[in-house]
C-alpha cells in the first residue's frame, strides 16, 4: 500500500519531469503545438510504456489516470507565453530536470518489474529502459541519433547504478519506501555530477582510427 | 452486430487507402519491390496495430482477415504496370487518398478503444494515434523527419476533431453506425479543407528567432 | 519436446550470430560501451521481441534465460580486446555471420507463430519480421537508413524463402526438427549466395528517371 503511494508519486514526478524536458526541447525547436504535444507524450510516457508493454502491464498509467494527458495538454497550452523565457534559458536547468526524471524512472521501472516476478537481471534492465527510451523515442522522433549513442556522457549508466542499488536494497530487505528513495536519489546525483564534472565514456577504440571512419555508420 | 459491419467496412477502405498511398509513395522514391511492401505494410497497418498492442486487443486485422496482407503483396506486384504513371501524378490524389484514410482510420480507432472501456480522452488519443502513426512508422522507416512533425499543416488535429466528433455523437446516444460515418467523413472533409486552403499551424515562437537556429534540433 | 529443443539451439545460435555481428559493428562505428550493449541487445534481441509483442507471447526469450543478458554483457565487455582486430576484420566474416542469424531466426520465427495457431500466410510473416526486424531497429537506432529498403540486395526475400519452405514441410508432415533445420539452412544458403554472387534486386522503376529525385524522399 504505501509503497504503492511513494511509487505513485515518484511516478508522477517522473512524468511531470520528462513532459517539460521534452516540451521545453520542442519549444527551442520552434515545432507548432501537435510538434509539442507530440514530443512531450513520447518523452514523458515512451519509456513507461515500452516497459509496460514488455511487461504485459495494464493498465498504462495515462489510462489509469487520465489527469495526465490533461497535464501535458495544459503544458503545451501554456508553452506561448513562456516560450521566449525558455528559449533563453541556459542548458543547466533543462538538464538538472532531465536528471531528476532519469533517477526516478529507473527506481520505479525496477519496482514495477520486481514486483511483476521478472529476475533482478530483467528488473534492472527495465528500469534503464524506462528511464532511457522515452529520451530515445524522442531523439527518434525528432529525426537525430539518440543521444544515448551519441554524447559519450554517462546517462543509462546512472540509471543502471539506481537500478541496482533498489534491486540490492530489496533484497538486503530495506523498506520499499526507503529503497525507492535511495535508488531514485543514487540516479539523479549520479547523472547530476556526471554533468557538472563533464565525465565521458570512453569509446571502444580511440580517436586514432582510420580516416573517413564516420561515427554512427557501420560497415554497410 | 451492424456496428462491427460498419466498423469493418470502414477499417478496410482505410487499409486500403493507406496502402495505395504507402506503396505510391515508394514507388515514387524508387524502391525495390521489398522496399515497397515494407512501407505499404507499414503505412497501412502501422497505425492499428500499435493501436491494438496498446489496447492488448487481439487478433490484429490482419491476422483475423488474412486477405489483407495478399491484398498488399497484389499491389506490390502490379506496381511495375503502373509504376510510370504513378510517378507523373500530381500530389492531390495521394494525398486525398490519405485524408480519406486518415478520417477513417480516427473513427474507427477511437470506435475500438470505446469499446474496449477506455476513458474518452483516450479513447481520442488512440483515434489520433491509430490515424497519425502509421505515417509516422512509414517515414522512421524511410529515415526522414515524420511530415507530423514537419509540414505544420494540421493532420493530427483533423483525427483530432473526427475522434472528438465520434465520442461526442457517441454520449449523445446517435445510432453508433451513424456516428462513425460523422467522425470518419468530419476529419477527411477537415484535412482536405486545409489541404485546399493550405491552412498552416502556426509555430510556437516566430521564425524572428536567433539566427544558427535549426527546426527538429533540440538543445543538446 | 524435441522440437521444443532444437527450436531452442536455433534461437540461440541466431541470437549468437546477431548479437556478435551487432557489437562488431558498434566496434566499427566506434561507439561506447553503453552504444555497443544497446545496439547488441536490440540486434540481437529486438526482431523475436518484436514477433513475441505481435504474437502476445511471454515470457520473452531473454526473460526466460536470463544468461542470454549475460552472454551479451560479456562480448561488451571483451570488446576492447579485440577492437582492432575487429576493425581490419574484411566485410564478409560479419556479412555470413548475419546469415546464420537471418536463416535461423525466421526458421524459429515461423515455427513460433504456426505454433501460436496463426495462419500460413502470417506465420511466413512473423518469420520475415523476426529475422530482419532486429537489423531494422538496428539501423533506425543508429540513424540511418535501414539496409533493408537501402541495399538492394535480397535480405527480407531470403527470410521469405527459409519461412515459406518451414511452412510446406510442416503442411507435408516432415518431422518438425527436419523442417526447421532445412528451412534455416535454406535462409543461410540463399542469402550466402546473394552476396557471393552480388545478386541485385530491380527498382520498380529504372534509374533513368527525373533529374534530382533522391531514393528514399517521398513526394513531400
């Protein structure tokens, strides 16, 4: 019960998170209101869903509780009259919001596959997807490769340390409550310094490849 | 009983339209025959089938009526007799094909999600989704930005209004067979409308924007 | 049962083969670590999901053995070992290795769904879907077009051939485990010969056409 109520609201949060990181993102891509309501559906429930419907997990969320769809529509109601204010924003305040989506998504995907039976390896794995596909879709959507792939910087990473953290909290048996909490916190402060300290993967092999090698191409 | 008869008739023209309009398409970017059953198949089915996944509604159409997918592969086949023709038409008769199939297909999808007791916005979300996203599957696929995101001429917003209509008509207790015949011919003759009088949606923020700015690019 | 057993070692070797091909071409686009287990999970994993969505079938294969997430954990992590061998790698040891999978996944594809009672002509479907849909989600992830509408050289047709022969040899009694064998072997084979022997499928309309039309643009 009162699990369900902290998932509930992390859920929430998560969602309210992602629809105005996406809608912010299709403000500065200067879309028309089906672009922004477009981008911020998919970004705020893609991931949700993709792990739901792998799951087999019905109802979605957005038929459950219809206030959501509402909530993106109001948001992308709203966007005209902020839309010159979120243009000049600088990239921080999108990202730091981003980041709080990233951390709760991948503890709430992971509760919702531990509690669906499916094994700690699977439950982490859906959590990474609920935290990184809405992001993906978008990226799809909008026409671009993922920054997933692109950006070298840790994103489902952090998603993946939150996941594991609430799978090894759960069954050092913390208190779903707690473990949501901590896992969620263990994302966002993970991507949130990753940011801030400019962290980067490191790519298979160096730079130093052959010349004309473009990234993002196979073999073909 | 006489709304699945209706229903049924309607679905179908749809995938037909749809399907016309998809294998068109290909032809005119050159395709092989794989190629243009790919996009037929997508551009056709794309829409209901992610419909029916989120639904958790089986059998798919074309599971349940098999000749569909052979009235596909029949088009493929006769496309080479056609093909030069095809590539002269002017754009208006494909894309009236499509209004025809995007009105049906708003119809019918949110026909099917009432059916399965979906809240109404839903039920209007789904209508969209079922009548937008085989088009947009169509140009992922094709690897080019999805026109609903793109052309800022109302598409979505035409489904919109035939979903709206159908729920409406349908509260309103009109014999359902008449209410799907409303909505499906309200969001084609609305899509033609703006096709004929190049109605535009306007964008959020003016195109005065900063200079460097480029549509379909987020922040990164 | 023994059936249920070599439909086992085939999805298996095909998820090897894919899984291994997909990593290698991460290795050449010079990916991350995260780039290279996305893109080895849905090459892998992403065609026979996709048919189990379709086919409302669970537990996924991944979900049932786990190991499979393991197997492709660990080629990530010995990617850097051989990255350089990789890349010097000729095109055709990744190209044949496609083929197995290709051969082997639409052979398990169609069984899987003739199993689920569908009909011939969708269980054929479902073998195409399975076998080339993983490159496809590759390709559309990795933001490019897909090679399957791109390349022109018969990939989804040689799927057709290995599915189509599964399903007359189940329809003629053979013995089960025969027909998927010789079915996978007939995918493989074909598809060997279409690359040893460059094989071109025709365009529907000839490359003498308009001046500055670009393949894969619509009308627009």
């Amino acid at each position: 019960m009162s699990q369900g109520w902290v998932l509930l609201a992390i859920e929430s949060a998560a969602i309210l998170a992602f629809a105005v990181s996406g809608i912010a993102e299709g403000i500065r891509s200067r879309m028309d209101a089906v672009g922004l309501a477009t981008v911020g559906f998919v970004t705020a429930f893609g991931g949700g869903t993709l792990r739901d419907v792998l799951l087999d997990r019905r109802p979605f969320v957005w038929v459950e509780r219809v206030e959501y769809l509402w909530l993106v529509v109001a948001l992308v109601l709203a966007a005209p009259l902020v839309a010159r204010r979120v243009q000049r924003l600088p990239a921080w305040p999108l990202q730091w919001l981003d980041a709080l989506g990233l951390g709760l998504f991948a503890a709430s995907g992971t509760a919702l596959a531990l509690r669906a039976d499916m094994p700690a390896t699977v439950a982490v794995m859906m959590g990474v997807v609920t935290a990184a596909f809405g992001g993906v879709m978008r990226d799809l959507l909008c026409h671009r490769l993922p920054q997933l792939l692109s950006d070298h910087r840790p994103y489902a990473l952090c998603a993946l340390a939150g996941s594991c953290v609430l799978v090894g909290l759960r069954q050092a048996d913390v208190p779903p409550e707690l473990a949501l909490l901590v896992a969620a916190g263990t994302g966002t402060l993970l991507r949130m310094l990753a940011l801030a300290r400019g962290w980067e993967l490191p790519r298979i092999v160096g730079r130093a490849a052959r010349a004309g090698d473009r990234p993002g191409r196979g073999p073909s």
